[in-house]
C-alpha cells in the first residue's frame, strides 16, 4: 500500500509574515501543515511498530509526500528556499520520500533551480508494488503569466507508453490544474486540451484515479466512461469558494491523504489544519 501525503498551492512569498486573502500568511500556515503531516507520519510509524511487535507485518506501506503546485506565491527565489527548509525540517527528518509538481505560479527558472530534482516528470513515474504514480507539467509553454493550464502531448506519450507497458499495474496521475469544469469562477483559468487527457482515461481503465491541486478545494469529480475518480486537494493557505463569483471559502488549511491499495482500491481523507 501506499500512502500518499498531498499538499498543494502553498503561495509562499519572499516576506515569511506577508499575508494574502483572508489574512493568512503562507509561510506560516504551510508551517502548521508540515506539522500536522510530520505528526501524521509519526503516528502511523507507530501503529506500525505495534504490529510489528505483535508479530504480524501486515500490508507493506509506502509513505510519499507530493506537492501539487504553486508553491511560489510571487515568484521570488526567497519563497523556494523558504519551501525546500521547511520540507527539509518537517519531511526529509521523518526520512519520507517527497516529491513536486510544477503549477502556473512555478513558470520561472527559479522552480527548477531549486526543485528540479524533486520534480516528478511523465517520463520517470514513482513505482512501488503494483501501482505507478505519473506526474504531468501543465505550465504553459506559449505564456508565463496565465493561470491556465494546458496538457502537453509529451506527457500524454509518455503515460501511454507506461500504461502500454504496464497495462496490469494499478496507474494514478497527478497535475496542478483541474480536468474537469469545476463550474465555479475557476474555470476561467482552464486546462487546454484537456479532452486529450480524457480520450486516455477512458481507454485505460487501469487509471484508478487522479488528483490536482490549482482550485484551493476539495473537489470531487468522475470523468469520463469509466467513472473515473479526480480528487481535488485544498490548499496550505486560503480556499476558493466553488461558486460563479470569485469568493473566499472559510474553510482552513489542509492536506489529504490517498491510500493506495494493492488491490486498485483508493480511500481518500481530508484533514484541516
């Protein structure tokens, strides 16, 4: 099984104290995320060795953090390097594996000067039992500053290849951005040529789910022919209300958790912060 830890869109900016929408400031509330997940991760450890010590080992588990995206909030190196010293206090010292993927606030050189080896890419997915986890980049290649979206037909080849390869693994991929409208004001910032992405998941049931970050929300959806799960992912700082008019959800910080079982089944939880 795997345990895989989703935070996404932590918006952090150079100034530690600055804050954004809903008078929350980004660092500080990624810091109580990291925590809450560092606690989490010390938890199940523990369960874990109380098994074990009874003689019975179980399920093998995998414990994976991944980042969906927007981890800058203005684009400043300070705001990556706020990011990979929190990571590093919160995740490496708990010895989990922690991943990134690249969101429309990461289009500048500064996310792969000090992420690009954490950056999980279409052509070398996680794998572990019998699952891969495929990670997609849907940056823009024609404009850095839009907050669309766009699925490249590299990443589409790359993930045919693996299902083709693997057709009897179970298959999971993470993006930033949304596949589905998500009919609320977000929509405006859209992921082109999503119906590409589509067209797979109905001709590759092995995909067993998807998840993204971009709409600041727990968002659950099904796409396509074979009911295909797509979870959303609420942010480490403020929440977007799912409605026709930009708005400010009350809801708080969070992280989820989706585990992923050898038998293709998904159990996803929603923890705040």
């Amino acid at each position: 099984m795997i345990s895989l830890i989703q935070i996404s869109d932590c918006h952090l900016f150079k100034d530690k104290d600055k804050t954004g929408y809903a008078g929350i400031a980004p660092y500080h509330s990624l810091t109580r995320v990291l925590s809450a997940v560092q606690q989490y991760v010390a938890d199940i450890t523990d369960s874990k060795n109380q098994i074990a010590n009874q003689g019975n080992n179980g399920q093998e588990q995998k414990m994976i953090v991944l980042v969906t995206g927007d981890i800058s909030g203005d684009n400043s190196p300070e705001s990556y390097q706020h990011f990979t010293a929190l990571m590093e206090q919160y995740i490496e010292s708990e010895n989990i594996d922690w991943f990134v993927l690249a969101g429309n606030h990461d289009n500048n050189p500064h996310f792969e000067s000090y992420l690009g080896s954490r950056h999980l890419q279409s052509a070398n997915p996680i794998s572990f039992s019998n699952w891969q986890i495929h990670g997609m980049d849907t940056r823009t290649s024609g404009n850095m500053h839009t907050a669309a979206g766009e699925v490249k037909e590299s990443d589409l080849i790359a993930l045919k290849q693996s299902l083709d390869a693997l057709p009897h693994f179970n298959h999971l991929v993470a993006l930033h951005h949304h596949i589905l409208p998500s009919k609320s004001w977000m929509d405006k910032h859209f992921l082109a040529n999503a119906q590409h992405l589509e067209s797979l998941i109905n001709e590759n049931p092995q995909i067993k789910a998807l998840i993204h970050g971009h709409i600041h929300s727990p968002l659950r959806q099904e796409i396509g022919t074979n009911s295909t799960p797509s979870y959303g992912s609420p942010s480490t700082c403020w929440q977007w209300q799912m409605c026709d008019e930009f708005g400010v959800s009350e809801e708080a910080p969070g992280y989820q958790v989706i585990n992923l079982m050898d038998n293709g089944t998904i159990d996803v939880n929603v923890t705040e912060v």
